[in-house]
C-alpha cells in the first residue's frame, strides 16, 4: 500500500468520537495522560517482546516518551520508541474498538452529556480522546523489526473516516501530532503541560522527555521571553508509583495512579499497597473502584491486575492474580519471583501465583471489612461511612459469585453480604444483624426470592411470617438462588426459603394454630382431592397450609427443589430446567377457598386460584387468553 487510502471507521468509533467531542470538555486535559499511558504501554510491550528478540531494540535501547510542541504550526507531539504500529494495526487498532461489549455499552448511552460522559469514562477511550483538543491527528509509527520503509501515516479528523499512507520511518516507535482546536492552544505551554504530566503521569516508569527552555533577555528594550532549547529534560519522577515507600505517596498520587491505569474518571473507594514478604515476594497495590465498569457482568471480562516481574511490565488482564468473583479489582501486582517469560499457561500453574492469588483475595476482603466497618463506626468521616454501601449496589452481586467459587473464605464473604428484608427497605441487612434479631423460639434465617424488591415484600408466603413478627430476608439478585445452594447455613443457623416444603414455624406455632390446621386439614380432603383432580396437569399436590393470612392460595416448590423463579430465570437464559410441578396451597379460612365446594364453578375457580398464585409469585399463567376468560366469565 503505498497510495493513500481513505477507510471509514467502525460505526462504534464514529459514534464514541462524537461523543467525546461533545461530552468530555470538563475534564479535556486528560488526553495526555491516556495518550501517554498509551506510549508507556508501547514502550512495555517492546521490552516484553524484546525479552526473546534483542535485535528489536535496534540501536535504541532505552524507552522514551517525548512530548513536545510547536507554536506556530499548533501542533502537540506525543513521541515514543515502542513497538510501533504496522500498517494492518494502525487500520484495525485505530479504526475500531475490539473491546467486547461495545455495542451494548453504545446502547446504554442516553443523549445526555452529563450522564454519557460518566459512561465513556467507564468505557475508557483511549487513544481517541486526542479528539476532545484536535480537529486533526497524525499518527507515524513503524513497528519494531520491520524495515524504515514500512512506516505507516495515519491521518483523520475524527468524523467518519480516517487516511492511511506507507512512508519511511527511520526511528522506531509512533508519534501522535494533535492539530489543536483554537480552542485548546493552552496546551502549547511548557509549565501547562508539565503540570498536568506531574498530575497524571509521574509514576510512569518511562522517562517522558521534554525541551528545555531558557529565560532569554529582550532586546531593544522588548521584553524577555521562555525559549526552547535543543536539550531535553525528564519532567516526570519515572520511577513506578507501586516501588516507592507508602510513606512518600501522597493520596492524589494513588488516585491519579488508578485512574490511568483503570481509565476510570471516578477516585477508587479505597486501595491498599504492601510489600509482601515470606514464600513468594511480591508488592500489591489493588484498588476497589466506586463504579461497576459496563461490562461487568462478562465473566470473561479483562481482569483488571496488570502483572509486572521486578519491574517489567508482563502482562495486562492477568486473570490468574485474584478469582474471577473479584474481577472488579484493579491494580498492579510486581512478582520478584517469577521468571520473565512467564506465559499465560504458565500463571495458571505456578504455586508463586497461587500464593499471590491467596494473598490478594485476602486483600481484598479485608479491604471490604474495613469498609463495612467503617458504616459505623463513630470516627468515621460521613463520607467513608457510606462507602460500603456504594460498593455493596455497585458491586454485591459479584461479590456473592464467591459463594461458589471460593469455599475457603465463604465465611468471611456471608459476613459481607447485605439484604433488604421485611423489616428494611435498603440493602442493608447483614446476617449477624438478623441473627441478633432473631425471636425466641426461631430457628432458621427466613427468606424470599423474587425479581424484585416489591414482588418479594407483596408474596403471599410471607403473610404469617408478618403476623408473628419474624423477619424474612428479600433475596432480589439473579445470583441469589445459585449463591444460597452454596450458603446453607450462617453461624450454624441454617437459611430457610419461605416457598419451599411445608412451613414448619416450630416452637413459633402454638398449639391451638397446630390444631385448627390438623382439624382444617382433615375437613378440607374432599375439596383438595377434587382440586387435585382438576389441577392434576399444573400442580404436583394440593394442601392446606398456615402459611397464608390475607391471600387464598400461593404456590411452593418441595425442600431442596429448584424455587419457580430460577426455573424461569434459566428457561429465559435458553438453559434446561427441570419441569418439576410445583405444589398449591391453599388457605383454609378464605372466603374464596370455603366457597369452592358448592361452587357450580368448582373447575374455573380451581385454574383461576392456581393461576392466580402463580401471577402473585412472579410467574406467568400458561394461557393468560383463558385465564382471563375464565375470571371474565365470573365478573360477568
Ligand atoms: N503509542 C502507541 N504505540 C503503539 N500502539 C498504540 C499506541 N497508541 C495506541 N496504540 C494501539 O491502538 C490501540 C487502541 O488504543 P486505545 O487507547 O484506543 O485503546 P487501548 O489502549 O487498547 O484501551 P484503553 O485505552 O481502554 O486501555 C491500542 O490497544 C494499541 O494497540
């Protein structure tokens, strides 16, 4: 390809570039730091690949960033010597977004700046968010190990298309020129850019390079002026963040720091950075972010722990550093251990990993139980008190994945976990402050599954648990039924689902209710054995129960059976669910029950009761159209 070529870009990247140059002018300056986090990366890559290939440093051996300007020609120069694009991957890298997810996260954005602009920070944007200050940008680049004259130009102003052309490029690496907006010729400043590159970009451990300048006297009385000398000068500290003692790191460092690696525009909820000695000797530094990135429910998502061997940048997504349940996490892992050419096969074997692993998971929960600690206590400042309950919307859905994933710190995970129940209507309720609130006399940990919220607080299950006072958790995430196979019991009490087997309140049940219901029970078997007869294709059994106060009949599923709303949620996934009939009860003193015997519409009635119970349970009648035929017929 030597002629220009003019190529469109991905739809995504048209729409993302839009976006970023109407939604991100209040915080423009950072497409340095993500142009430059771009560089560094390059430069990493290089030393990676280098590691089995010298011959690619060629006979530039130490890694730079420079970034330099021209004022005249209104242009902003980021240069590095890294592995350099070809061709092929500056048309795919910089014409398209392989990020999985794409797509989707396109659809959530609203058309509101505001709220589109926390998303694309989210998102991350890389590379184009050069667009927020250019109209124009120029990228040369030549990758390591390919010859001067397959240098590639890339050239576009960020509408919808962008030009590729093959040039000669003696010096490895890309530069990145930005044709500044008028509105955006600030940046053409030494101390300007100084400051924002000690900002964002310090614990790079690169050298960014800049000329220097010189006070040079006026002459003839004009006045003096800042001039650009030939020399350059490193303006960043280049020395990595995590390498440094705690003690010499300030708050806005670590801050800045997560940022750049995490692309999120939010401060992180917390961190947490040591140096750790024994068997394997590693330095951690791991962040909790405040936000749930897009994709967060891809549990084949990109980790978020970059891993460097003393130093050396090794890989990103180094999904083998934590368990895939704390897949949120973002931060740095440096092994002094592991060899440099560890691959990805290898990290899955290697005991030194496996005690990292172990050692961030650790981290991370004690992490978690800082947070939640932190709710309450009394020097907590308001804003640390509420943290907890960010992360927890944010990110307690995952967090419960542990459950089943991870055996060994099941226990510390169930302490984190945090319900809505009938006696609170925020996501609030931990097991231990249920425990301590248990009634005399109880014996299990109660709760209801439901889609939502209000569903759960509305299920006829729970009517006699209300009368008696006792309080039943509501378990509204998806994950709930997967994770609670996994949590049978808190503190040796076990959890009961309210719409499994038969309720059996135990002490809670005085004997005359035992009575009235054995009695009840024993009148009632005629009409059940019709009711069966009539439900015998929709429910396995029909029974009494005392489970039931105001409503005439609900559905339960038998002990250890899958509850109804699992089995739904799996058929909407495509998945296979046992077709197990679940069983009807019905409520002995309702007026509608007690009318059923000498009903002339014993059959209707019996389908109207069944379907009912299910519609109050979340689920969907068979065939609503006679459903609502048969409740018309009775209005009529
Ligand atoms: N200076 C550079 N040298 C070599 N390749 C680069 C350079 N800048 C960008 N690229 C290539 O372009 C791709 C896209 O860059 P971009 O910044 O948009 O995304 P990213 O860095 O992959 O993702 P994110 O910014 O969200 O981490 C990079 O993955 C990289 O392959």
């Amino acid at each position: 390809m030597s002629q220009k070529q003019t190529l469109s870009f991905q739809a995504e990247v048209a729409q993302l570039l839009h976006l970023v140059t109407h939604s991100l002018y209040s915080n423009k300056e950072i497409f340095l730091r993500e142009l430059i986090s771009n560089a560094s990366d390059a430069c990493d890559k290089l030393r990676f690949e280098a590691l089995d290939n010298g011959a690619l440093y060629e006979d530039a051996p130490n890694l730079e960033v420079r970034v330099s300007f021209d004022k005249d020609a209104k242009t902003l120069t980021i240069a590095d010597n890294g592995i350099g694009l070809t061709q092929q991957e500056a048309i795919d890298n910089l014409g398209t977004i392989a990020k999985s997810g794409t797509r989707e996260f396109m659809g959530r954005l609203s058309g509101d700046q505001k709220a589109d602009a926390q998303l694309i920070g989210q998102f991350g944007v890389g590379f184009y968010s050069g667009f927020i200050v250019a109209d124009k940008i120029s990228v040369e680049s030549r990758r390591a190990g390919v010859p001067p004259e397959e240098g590639v130009r890339w050239v576009s102003g960020g509408a919808g298309d962008f030009e590729v052309e093959t040039i000669t490029r003696p010096e490895r690496g890309t530069s990145v020129t930005l044709h500044l907006r008028d509105d955006s010729l600030d940046y053409l400043s030494t101390w300007k850019l100084k400051s924002i590159i000690s900002k964002y970009s310090d614990h790079i451990s690169l050298p960014i390079l800049m000329r220097k300048e010189e006070w040079k006297d006026g002459e003839d009385d004009k006045p003096g002026d800042h001039v650009l000398t030939e020399e350059w000068e490193t303006v960043n500290k280049a020395t990595a963040l995590w390498s440094r003692p705690k003690k010499d790191i300030t708050p806005e460092q670590y801050t800045e720091f997560y940022k750049a690696i995490s692309h999120d525009f939010e401060d992180p909820l917390a961190w947490s950075h040591n140096r750790v000695e024994g068997s394997t000797e590693y330095t951690q530094l791991l962040y909790i972010p405040a936000r749930a990135p897009f994709d967060l429910w891809n549990r084949e998502k990109a980790a978020g722990v970059k891993l460097y061997v003393k130093r050396v940048f090794i890989m990103d997504e180094a999904e083998a550093l934590l368990p895939t349940y704390l897949r949120f996490v973002k931060g740095v892992i440096d092994s002094a251990d592991l060899p440099l050419n560890v691959s990805r096969e290898l990290l899955q074997e290697s005991r030194d990993v496996k005690a990292i692993r172990e050692g961030n998971t650790r981290r991370v929960l004690s992490m978690l139980e800082d947070l939640a600690k932190a709710q309450t206590a009394e020097d907590a400042s308001e804003e640390d008190k509420g943290k907890f309950a960010k992360f927890y919307g944010e990110f307690g859905a995952v967090l419960k994945e542990g459950l089943g994933e991870d055996m060994g710190n099941r226990d510390r995970l169930a302490k984190l976990l945090r319900f809505a129940s009938t006696a609170s209507d925020t996501v609030s309720v931990s097991l231990a402050d249920y425990k301590a609130r248990m009634k005399e006399g109880q014996e299990a940990i109660y709760y209801v599954t439901a889609e939502t919220q209000a569903a759960a607080a509305n299920s006829p299950q729970l009517e006699i648990f209300r009368k008696k006072g006792l309080e039943v958790l509501f378990m509204t995430d998806r994950v709930d039924e997967w994770a609670l196979n996994y949590l049978t019991d808190f503190d040796g009490t076990p959890l009961q689902s309210v719409a499994k087997g038969q309720v059996d309140l135990g002490q809670l049940q005085d004997e005359t209710e035992k009575k009235a219901a054995e009695e009840a029970a024993e009148s009632f078997k005629p009409v059940l054995a019709r009711l069966k007869e009539a439900l015998k294709d929709k429910a396995q059994d029909v029974r009494v129960t005392t489970r039931l106060v105001d409503s005439p009949a609900c559905l339960v599923v038998s002990e250890g059976g899958m509850s109804l709303q699992l089995s739904r949620l799996l058929k909407q996934a495509g998945q296979k669910a046992p077709d197990a009939k679940p069983v009807l009860e019905v409520n002995a003193s309702h007026p509608l029950v007690q009318k059923l015997d000498t009903s002339p519409n014993f059959h209707d009635l019996a389908h109207i009761l069944f379907d009912q119970a299910l519609l109050a349970e979340g689920g969907m009648p068979e065939d609503p159209a006679a459903y609502v035929k048969r409740v018309n017929a009775l209005l009529a």
